[in-house]
C-alpha cells in the first residue's frame, strides 16, 4: 500500500543522493515489515516518474558518471533482476534522481495525505 510516507521517503533519498534501486527497496523495507517492497517501489517509482518528479540514470558502481536512461527503455529494465540486487564494484545499476520539481514537491510538502497523491 502506498502512502504519503513512503512516497516522501523514496523522493528524500533521490534528493540525498542518487539511489540505486535496491536502495529503495531498502527504504520501503524500513517502513513496512514483510512487504513487497520490489512490488511497491516499482509502483511509486512509476507514480514519481510519471509527474517528471525522478530521472533513472546507468552508472558504474563505485565509479563518477550518470548516463540517462530513455524512458522507453526503462519498462523493460525494471524488470531484471540484476539492477535490483546490490552490485559489486565497477558493475552497471541503475539509480534515481529526483528532478528539480521533484525537490520543489518535496519541499514545499505538495505531496497529498491521500490518493491520488500528487496534483
């Protein structure tokens, strides 16, 4: 189930830093024991996307550099396991940045109590 929490949660960390998306599975998994957080971040990562609040970034781990990913080949990367997992030194993931109105949401508190959360 989505809230408002976790939604605030996931877009802190994307504001913090760069995450890498079992990061965020991390982050859900703080809030809600036993759930499926793969599930749930895929859910919110989506909502987030979809009111351009988040940009998905290739990046080495361990390593400077982003490289944008094109929207039309995220549905299909989302999907494999690898980016999921934790990677090892110098191995490809994929990580989440918030935009600038991502920030301007986060900030200024736009996101809602209910759904629909955003505006």
């Amino acid at each position: 189930m989505i809230t408002k929490n976790i939604i605030n949660k996931i877009l802190w960390s994307t504001i913090e830093d760069y995450s890498g998306l079992w990061e965020i599975v991390w982050e859900i998994n703080s809030l809600i024991e036993g759930a499926d957080s793969r599930a749930i971040a895929k859910e919110v990562l989506a909502l987030l996307k979809n009111h351009g609040l988040i940009e998905y970034y290739f990046a080495k781990w361990g390593q400077e550099g982003l490289k944008k990913i094109f929207e039309s080949e995220m549905r299909e990367l989302l999907e494999e396991d690898q980016y999921w997992a934790p990677p090892s030194i110098d191995q490809d993931c994929i990580k989440v940045g918030s935009t600038q109105k991502g920030e301007e949401y986060y900030y200024e508190d736009k996101i809602r109590s209910t759904s629909p959360f955003l505006p």
